[in-house]
C-alpha cells in the first residue's frame, strides 16, 4: 500500500510504500551494494561489468517488475539504470544527477557560504540531470534502517517561491546558487540558503521527541515542520516523488527539491535509486506523468504496493 506523503499544490507528489522489499531483499541487494563499491563502481548503475547470481539477478527484476506496477511505467530502453549509494558522516553522498556540481569546490565568500550548511553536505537539488526532460519520477529505497535522530533523512523543503525563483535562473543544485548570474535580475542566492534553512529546521525537528509524526505507524517515519517533510531511513521503504507531472504541465515542479542529511557518526546509509523516464513512444502523452495504478491509502482501495 502506498501513502501519500504530499500532493499539489501543497507539495510535489511523494508517495511512500513501506516493505516495499523484504529483510531478506534488501540484503541481497546490499551484497550487491558492497561488491560494487568494492570495486570502485559504486553510484555509476548496474552494468554488463557487474557478474550477478542468479538470486541476485532474482531480486533485482522483482524490484523492477514491483516499481512497474507502481508507476504504471514498465522497464523501458533508455529508462535508468538501478544506482547503489553509500552515505557517510565524513563522505555525504553524491548524487548522480548532479554531474556539473563540483563537491572540490570549497566556498570563500558569503554568499557560497549561506549556500552550504554542514547538515547538507551535498546540498539540495532537483532531479533534471542536465534538463533531461524525459525525467519525470525518482525512486529510493532504503536497504539498511538509521535511527530516528542520526540523520540521513530525505528532506523536501516545499518552499515554492525559493524552488521557482532558482529553477527560473536555470539553477538546479543550492552549490551553484551563488555562482550563477541570474537571468531574471535578482540575487538567487537567498532563495537557496532558506530553501537550505529549512531542510535543516526539519531534520532538528526530526530529533526532537514531540516533533509530529506523519504515518509513522505506517513504518513511513515521517517528520514535518512547516512545509517541509523528513524521510528517515527505514529498510524496505521506498519513497517515489514526481519531478515532473500534469499539474505542471510537464516542467520541473518547483517543490521537488530535496536533498539528504548528513549522517550522524558511526551510522552508514546506503539506498538503490532509481531515475524514471518517459518511455519514446509515450512521450507526447500526459499520463505516463501521473501515478498510475498507485493504491494510495485513504482511497477505499485495497492495493498491494509490491511488498516482499
């Protein structure tokens, strides 16, 4: 069963599946996550260079085929291929879509400075890859648990005003805010540093004891403050948001930013992430956008969201 995290206009739309990937799922694909990062091949995607086993191989299809019923978008030539990360409190974790940031970089004026905070190491962004406007959905699924206060959490700040006024400036990452001219005459470095500022109001509010509680019971270990949402890390969670979808006429929904926390000392995050796109031959249609045959609680449907 999918829940619904968030919808617009409030928000874009993420929906989380708790068990999406059963205990024992999860730790083939972890295997499959320390292999890769044995040799170095950690975050470039499953390849031909990747020999799997047959149960491994086993556990991958039923992670597509289950996201294929989710979606409503079956696996596809040119769709993305299933990336492992690994998260740290002294490495972060690098996104794949964010080919042109430069993590080197270190800031030197005040204006680099408001756009990197140490809770975000990495930043935030949203899910273009280079404009790719075939992208429409992400997908991440937990595969070890962190708990509640020690970072590592999905955060969505849902400032729309901050997200359109860096996307209108072509600014897709917080680290290029303040190396960018803007193209509409204003300072888009403010924009970034409170979309930064409220990831990380979300995250202390996270580890505090009475912060609210969204679907908790549900396993989905959400947190809220303000407009902002906290995805903490469970093992077989999968959360799928929309970067894309009708509400926004196909463009970039200015909600979608979001970013991961740092990881709290001793603790370490690994997810399989996966870029949805749009298949060729529906490209010029709306409702391969659209959640398709999610079963979404509170619907009066009794869909199963692919749990293992």
């Amino acid at each position: 069963m999918a829940y619904a995290l968030s919808e617009p206009p409030a928000g874009c739309p993420i929906y989380a599946v708790p068990g999406f990937m059963g205990d024992d799922e999860c730790d083939i694909l972890l295997a499959i996550a320390q292999k890769q990062n044995a040799r170095g091949a950690l975050g470039v995607g499953l390849s031909s260079d990747d020999t799997l086993e047959p149960h491994e191989c086993a556990v991958i299809e039923a992670f597509e085929q289950r996201l294929a019923q989710l979606t409503g978008c079956q696996p596809h030539a040119g769709d993305g291929r299933v990336v492992f990360k690994l998260s740290t409190a002294s490495t972060g974790c690098r996104d794949s879509s964010d080919d042109e940031d430069d993590e080197d970089e270190l800031p030197t004026t005040t204006a680099e400075r408001a756009c990197r905070v140490p809770g975000f190491p990495m930043g935030l962004h949203v899910d273009t890859h280079s404009e790719q406007r075939k992208r429409f959905a992400s997908v991440i699924l937990y595969l070890n648990t962190i708990p509640p206060g020690c970072g590592g959490e999905t955060v969505f700040p849902h400032l729309v005003s901050e997200g359109a006024a860096l996307l209108q400036n072509n600014v897709t990452h917080t680290h290029l805010a303040s190396l960018t001219r803007p193209t509409t005459g204003a300072d888009v470095a403010p924009a970034a540093a409170n979309l930064l500022a409220a990831a990380q109001a979300v995250c202390e509010c996270a580890q505090t004891p009475n912060s609210a509680d969204i679907h908790e019971e549900n396993m989905a270990c959400v947190r809220a403050h303000g407009q902002a949402l906290a995805v903490c890390p469970k093992k077989g969670l999968c959360i799928l948001f929309y970067t894309r979808h009708p509400s926004t006429h196909g463009q970039v929904d200015a909600n979608s930013w979001h970013g991961g926390a740092r990881v709290a000392d001793g603790y370490h995050k690994w997810i399989l992430q996966k870029f949805m796109t749009v298949p060729l031959f529906v490209s010029a249609r709306d409702d391969i956008l659209t959640p398709g045959p999610l079963h979404v609680a509170g619907e009066g449907e009794n869909g199963d969201g692919g749990g293992g």
